[in-house]
C-alpha cells in the first residue's frame, strides 16, 4: 500500500532524482515533472511540463499530498529576480492546497564566520547569490505561516553520489583522473561539508512521512559528511581502481576562464566556501533519522567513484 503521493519537480536533476529513488524505494506512488524524460527512472510516472508555467505546476501537483520542489535556474541565471520569480510560480501553484512542499537549502545563507550553522543560527549571506536564497526561503515561511501549505526545507552541503554529474565533485575534483590526478578545492586541512545524495534524498522520504508531527514551517540542518579536503581526497584514492596523484585545482586557470565564461564567474564568487570550515549541525534532525542513518564516509565515496571509473573506462 502507497504511503502517499508526491510529485517531484525538477526530476532531471540530481537532488530531484535522488529523492525521486527514495520515495519509491520508501513505498511512495511517485511522478516527476520536467520538459523531457531525459532518464526514466523505474517506479516514476514522467508528467511532461514547463516550470515557468503555473498551470503545468498545478496540473503535476493536483493529485500529490506531497511537492518535492527540486527545480534549480542554471548557475548564471539566478540574478535580475529569476530565482525568486521561479519560486513564485510555485508558490502560486501550491495555493491554498494544504499540502507539503520540500525544498532543498544550502549554506549559501551564511557568512564564511560561521564555524557552526544550526537552524537557529542568523542568516547573514556573504554574497549576493546567498541573498537571494534567503529570500527564496523568507517567501516559503511567509506562505507556510499564512497557512498556504507545509514547507520543509532542508539544507545540505555539495553533493556526490553514484550517477552525479555536472557538479564539483566530477567537475573540478575528478576532471583530470584520466591523467593520473585529482584536485582538492581548498587546503587539506581545512574541513568541508558534503551530502551523499542516496542519504540526502532519503532524509526528505523520512521527514515526508514525519510531516504531520511538524510545524507549518520548518528549517533542518543535514550534517551529511564534514571531513577535511585531505580526508576525501585519501578516501578517492583508496576506492580508485588505480593510482591518482593528489593536487590543488588551479583557481588561476577558472579566473583565466572566467572572462570569457559568465558561469565561471559566479562560480568565484563562492570560493570562500572551500576556504572556511563550515558546519551544518542540527541534533533534532539526527535523532528523527536515527542512529543508524546514513553512508559512511569510505562506502559512499567508494559508490561513487567506483562507478565514475567504469563509465569513463579507466577501470584497472
């Protein structure tokens, strides 16, 4: 018997895709919405629709109890009001239906100062892509407390996972493993906090089921794995299946780039996240996963590097 219905939107993309996999794996009846049904994913019904347009958003969501909101505007697209117009349109959809709507934070929110980030810690962005989501996440509790629907966010590191793409992990870390090499983002003593996305995504199944115990508005804080540079750089290369060089990737030649290439830019002006440890901490979200909760370090690490290896065909 389903445990309920939840309509992921953004499903091509890798927090909606993880949570889409966990909700099914957790009994959910599961739909995702996105332009195309780039990679079907089994126990998935794919709803085809356009997310700037609300009446695609109300049709994806009528029959769901619950909204996975995984939509995310390209890297360089989030400025001029884009970003919160997205969000709007969600909102709009989501109406006055008394349903859950799970949102996916970040630490973008917090300034470079803050060692530890708890959900009662203030906001205070050190940029204004950091701005933005704090207001992204000021208009779910304003709706939420207006009694609109339930908002649940939860907030996370940089992701990895077994078919991650398109992020830091495999974009800058592991981008000369052909060569022999892998790169680490910041000095190797320095600690940094990532989120495995199997784990990530089924931290929102749980809470989906935990919803009716919550407040209209809640803020949870996903410790995921807080490890030095150095820490993930020893556990890449003992899951490689052969030997890499440990080096520091070359920021001069993403500044170089950069001039050329608008995304790059942005990308920049978040390098202060690589040089700072910062912390997500958040002990009632830990005790509502449980003790047994989560990947570790060396196993997830090794799901997702070992498959990295074979699809680029540099397997021993």
């Amino acid at each position: 018997m389903s445990k309920g219905k939840v309509t992921v939107l953004g499903i091509n993309g890798h927090i909606g895709r993880a949570a889409a996999r966990a909700f099914v794996d957790a009994g959910w009846s599961v739909s995702g919405m996105a332009r195309t049904n780039r990679a079907p994913l089994p126990g998935v019904t794919f709803i085809k629709g356009d997310a700037g347009v609300r009446s695609d958003i109300e049709a994806a969501i009528a029959g769901a109890d619950v909204v996975m909101n995984a939509l995310n505007l390209p890297y360089d697209k989030w400025d001029k009001g884009r970003a919160e117009a997205q969000l709007a349109t969600v909102i709009a959809a989501m109406g006055d239906s008394g349903k859950t709507m799970m949102y996916p934070g970040n630490v973008y929110n917090y300034a470079a100062t803050d060692r530890v980030m708890t959900p009662a810690t203030p906001q205070h962005p050190e940029t204004p892509r950091g701005a933005i989501r704090v207001r992204q996440e000021q208009m779910l509790e304003r709706a939420a407390k207006a009694g609109k629907f339930q908002a649940i966010i939860i907030r996370a590191g940089d992701f990895f996972g077994p078919d991650n793409t398109g992020d830091w992990f495999d974009q800058a870390m592991m981008m000369d493993v052909s060569k022999g090499k892998i790169h680490h983002m910041g000095g190797l003593e320095t600690a940094h906090t990532w989120a495995y996305l199997p784990d990530l995504g089924a931290a929102f199944a749980q809470l989906a089921e935990q919803r009716q115990t919550l407040a209209a508005f809640e803020n949870f804080h996903f410790e995921g794995h807080y490890v030095t540079h150095g820490a993930l750089m020893a556990a890449i290369q003992n899951a490689a299946p052969r030997p890499v060089t440990v080096t520091p990737l070359n920021w001069l030649m993403f500044q170089l780039l950069s001039l050329a290439v608008p995304i790059l830019r942005e990308v920049l002006k978040m390098r202060y996240l690589w040089n700072n440890p910062m912390k997500l901490s958040d002990s009632r979200l830990e005790a509502m996963l449980g003790p047994d909760f989560g990947t570790p370090l060396n196993a997830a690490v090794a799901a997702s590097v070992g498959k990295f290896f074979v699809e680029k065909k540099l397997a021993a």
